[in-house]
C-alpha cells in the first residue's frame, strides 16, 4: 500500500488530525495508513486508554496563582465547580448559562487554559459578537497568560492556534471554506443564543466546524420556546434529546412548560450547568434613587404639545400618516431632551404632508427655543458631589448623548462618549481612556454602545432616560453591579414631573418593585418583560387613552395589576426551573 505520508512535513499536519478518535477508527477501517503511522495510531491508542477522567485538583491555581494575585481575580466556588464538572463528568462539551453578571468568561478562559495546560488542546477557535472580540481578548492574556489573534480581513487560519473571531466574518464564504476545512481541538461560542434556529447560516456554519471539545455560552438558553432549547442542545451534542418529535412527546407541555421534568432534567444536567445569584454569590449593594425635577415652562408646554400631536396620531390608527413605532419612539424622546425630539420631527416634516407639516415645524421651532435643559442641571448637580468617582451617564438616543457631551464640555467638565456606531479599536481606546485617564470622569453612554460591556471599575450610573422595557433598565444596571464590583453601586435615575416618564417609574417602583434585589424575583421580573413584547405599546396604549393626568395614572395603575396578577400566578414547571438551583444550595449539597 502506497504511504500518504511521504515527508515530515506532510505528516506533521497528520498528526492533529490523528488527534480526532473518530477519524482514527474510521482510518483503521479504511486501512489507509503505512507501518509508521500505525505506529504513530498505536501510541495515540495507548494515550487513549490511559485516560479515565480528571483528577480533582486543577492545574490552573499554581500555575495562575501570582497573576491573579496581580489582577486581583479570585475564582468564586461555583466558577472552580462549573469547570471541574465540564472537563470531568460533561467531557468538554457543554453549554454555560449562568445569569447574566456571575462570570461565564472567566468559566470559559479556566476551562481553556486548564486543557492548554493539560495538553489535550492546541488549536483553538473563539467565535464571539465583535462588539466583544477585543474584551475576549484583554480577559485571556491579562487573566489566563492565553494571547490569541483577532482575526480581521484575510486572515490566515491555519497559521494561528488560538483565535478570537466575529461569527459574522468567519461565515463568511471565503473563511468558512478555510475553517470548515481545519479541525479545533476546542470551540467556544459567546452569546450563543444566536444558534437556535437550524435554519440561519449562524447555525449550520457552527455545526459544520470540526471540533473536540464545545463550549456554548448563553445567559438565555430559553427566550421564547422549548424549540430553541432543544435546538441549541442538539447542536452541542446531537442526539441527546432525541429528535424534535420525540422530545417534543415526551417533554413539551406547551411552548415554554416542560413536562416529565425529571427526566428532562437529567438530560439537561448532561450538557447544561447554570448558576443563579445566591447567598453565597454575594454582590455588594446597591443603591437606588429617584431624582424628580420640575420641567421650566418651556420644557412643560414642548411636553404637552409633543404628546398631544403623538395621541393624535396614535389614535388614528391605520389612517394615521406616521408610523405608529415612529410615534412611540417621538413620545420617548421628549422625555430625554428637545433635542432628541427635534431630530424625528425634521425627518417627519421632509415626509409630512402640508397640512401636518405645518404642526410639525412648529413643534420643531418650540424645541428649538428652549435656553435650559432641567435634566442636565440636576446631572450637573450630581456631578458636584460624586467628587472623583467615575460616572456612567446611560441615553437612550444619540441626539441626547452628543448634547449631554457638548454641555458638560461648556462647563468645565471632560466626558468621552461611548455607542454602538464606533468601531472596535475606537471602543477599546475609549474604555481605556475613561478607566485610566483621571480627567476623563464621565462616560455617555447608549444601548447598544453598552451591550457586553463589563464596567464594574466604576460604581455609579446616571439614567439620564428610562427605557420602557424594564429588562434594558436592569442590563443597563448589569453593566456595573456584576462580579468584580468590590464597591457599594449607586444608580439616580433621573424623572421629569408631570410626563409619562413619571408615572412609568411609579409602576416599576410601587408595582412591580424593579429595584429591590430580591434574590429568584429579579429573573422572574425580567423574563416576564422579555415575553411581553407588546409592554411598550401598552405604555403608550395607556397614554393615548388618557384625557389628563389622572386617568393616565389610573390606567398605568391597572396595568401593574394586570402584570402583579402574571407574576404571582403559580405556573407549571418551566424550563427556568430545570436549569437552575442556586449556585449556594449547590455548594451546600456539595459540602454535604
């Protein structure tokens, strides 16, 4: 038989695809290897049969040890659990889905470099949103002495053995042809919820890489079905839930209520670890306070005005000449500046027909009049007392974020700004710039600019304007109330008098008691608001019904009933409750 390997450099390569124990055995079957490489089998063999799992002491603590003491990183109990039961009982392939804040990177780089340090991993491949590359990036070699390359435009695949890539651009075809044609001994994927459909290229490009060991990382492996779920899982480990007819017989009450729990959770526990806040997952407080301010007579009549146009055309309904989201969006934005507000009424004026145009660039010409801004004055006033501190001061719209920056600017006071439009290097120095540069004390920040981004260097937060979504406000607080935070937090969330905005934060306050960190209640709160996707129409719906204060404040009443009466209901057993036991009352189990 005539050898396929005819140099050392032709088998070097042979060599890591020797290191896949499937592709061994179906090589032994085929018969395609020479004495030399059945030689080079038999030891691969030998290795194989030598291991029977993991000892309980990781590699990972004498070899890290100074460096964290560096870095001040301390693993919490139930990070060294998490990865002493992937690499030993899940055997590598596993989906991390702790709550949002309790460290599923820092379980994801242990993980890494204990198999780097054990040998069974060589070549690596991280896929990650690439609003996150540059993070992944700074937590590996400042934390794990791990130093991977960021893949950007054409990017040599083969010739680097750890790597940080954007899902987006390894998908792409002319690096997917690359990737797919390699074999990584581990794949670790961020926020991976993006993979639950097996339909959407994200998912059928994952599936088709090569791969030994898995690593899925996802706060929400559950946002709307069972579906999701189990495609997530069978794309780690194919098989283990059957197929979607089967499990969909034997554990789907309804879309999100799982039946034969039991069962189901046995299965789950094979490929699933997730960490829940406890009492042993101790974050420092935190502390909330609501900052009212009467609006001038100016900001009031722009407000009244604004509104009235928005319930005019809201109640229109399909006759209406504007977007019913647009409206939405209008009613927002005068809640956070004129400014904000001027920028959608000129784009609606340009479509407006002539009679509507008119009401519109008169509403334009009143934003444009107003000489002070309530709002920026209490900020400032904040500012005064927060001495040194770093503040993060979290908008909504970009019009008011470069507003907020050019007035701070006016008065002496040095801001960087921080959206979802800046480039990754630009984001990267930023952050850096705010963090280390004395000056720099306030950073304006948006949404999307926010997104993953871990800021618990700095303690105190400004809501210059409250989402409507009360999921966005608690990810907004995330940002700096997360492990790493050694700090009490202060949030002030900043309320104009007499507006929409009042009266919604009296519903997340009195109502449904958003702020108070009770531990269990806050998920339960905020997966409520993320399957009430129509929250912000019946905001707005409440609004539009209402003929003045009173009743508007009497309809928002009705609906934190409405919203008390859902989150008290006992419900079947969902999937949240299979997922999760608090990491305390595992540690407590585990002491037992």
């Amino acid at each position: 038989m005539k050898s396929i390997l005819t140099t050392e450099q032709e088998f070097t390569p042979q060599l890591e695809f020797f290191t896949d124990p499937a592709e061994i055995i179906k090589g032994i079957h085929r018969q395609e290897w020479d004495s030399w490489a059945a030689f080079c089998l038999r030891v691969r063999a030998a290795e194989l049969s030598l291991f029977t799992g993991f000892d309980d002491q990781l590699l990972i603590y004498p070899h890290l040890q100074e460096r964290w003491r560096q870095v001040g990183l301390i693993p919490y109990p139930h990070q060294e659990a998490t990865v002493k039961r992937v690499i030993g009982e899940l055997r590598g392939r596993a989906i991390l889905a702790d709550e949002v804040g309790l460290g599923k990177t820092i379980e994801a780089g242990m993980i890494i470099k204990e198999y780097t340090l054990r040998g069974l991993v060589k070549r690596i491949l991280i896929l990650t949103p690439a609003s996150l590359c540059r993070q992944w990036a700074a937590e590996l070699s400042q934390k794990f002495a791990l130093y991977p390359v960021l893949a950007k435009g054409d990017f040599n695949w083969e010739r680097y053995d750890l790597v940080i890539a954007s899902l987006d651009l390894a998908k792409q075809e002319k690096h997917r042809k690359v990737i797919e044609n390699l074999y990584y001994d581990l794949l670790v994927v961020d926020e991976a919820h993006k993979l639950k459909n097996p339909a959407t290229k994200n998912w059928q490009f994952v599936s088709q890489i090569r791969k030994k060991f898995f690593l899925l990382l996802t706060a929400t492996p559950l946002q709307n079905d069972l579906k999701e779920l189990f495609n997530l899982i069978s794309l780690l480990r194919p098989g283990q839930l059957g197929s979607y007819r089967q499990f969909k017989r034997n554990f789907v009450a309804d879309k999100r209520t799982a039946k034969n729990p039991d069962e189901l959770r046995s299965l789950l526990g094979r490929v699933m670890i997730r960490n829940k806040r406890g009492p042993q997952i101790n974050l420092p407080p935190r502390k909330v306070a609501t900052m009212p301010l009467i609006p001038s007579a100016a900001e009031q009549e722009l407000y009244q005005k604004v509104t009235a146009f928005v319930k005019e055309e809201y109640r229109k309904g399909e006759r209406a000449n504007v977007n019913p989201l647009t409206l939405i969006t209008l009613q927002r934005e005068v809640c956070s500046s004129s400014f904000a507000a001027a920028t959608t009424l000129y784009n609606l004026a340009q479509k407006a027909g002539e009679a509507d145009a008119e009401k519109i660039v008169t509403l334009m010409e009143l934003s444009g009049q107003l000489k002070e801004n309530s709002k920026m004055n209490l900020v400032e006033e904040i500012l005064r007392h927060t001495g040194e501190e770093k503040v993060i001061i979290f908008t909504e719209f970009l019009a008011t974020q470069r507003y907020i920056h050019a007035r701070l600017k006016r008065n002496g006071i040095l801001s960087l700004t921080f959206d979802g439009s800046m480039s990754a290097s630009k984001k990267d120095f930023t952050l850096g710039r705010f963090r280390r540069d004395p000056a720099h004390r306030v950073l304006i920040c948006t949404e999307s600019g926010g997104e993953g981004v871990n800021l618990q260097f700095c303690r105190t937060m400004i809501n210059y304007d409250l989402p409507w979504n009360p999921m966005r406000l608690e990810q907004r607080i995330g940002r700096i109330h997360r492990l790493g935070q050694t700090r009490e937090v202060y949030i002030y969330n900043l309320v104009t008098r007499g507006t929409i905005e009042e009266h919604l934060l009296k519903l997340l306050l009195e109502k449904v008691r958003l702020f108070e960190v009770v531990i269990g209640n806050m998920e339960k709160i905020v997966n409520f608001f993320a399957k009430e996707k129509s929250f912000e129409s019946r905001v707005m719906g409440a609004l539009v019904a209402a003929e003045d204060e009173k009743e508007l404040s009497g309809n928002l009443e009705r609906l934190g009933d409405e919203i008390l009466v859902k989150l008290n209901q006992p419900e079947p057993l969902s999937v949240d409750d299979l997922l999760a036991v608090p990491a305390a009352e595992k540690s407590s189990a585990a002491a037992e």
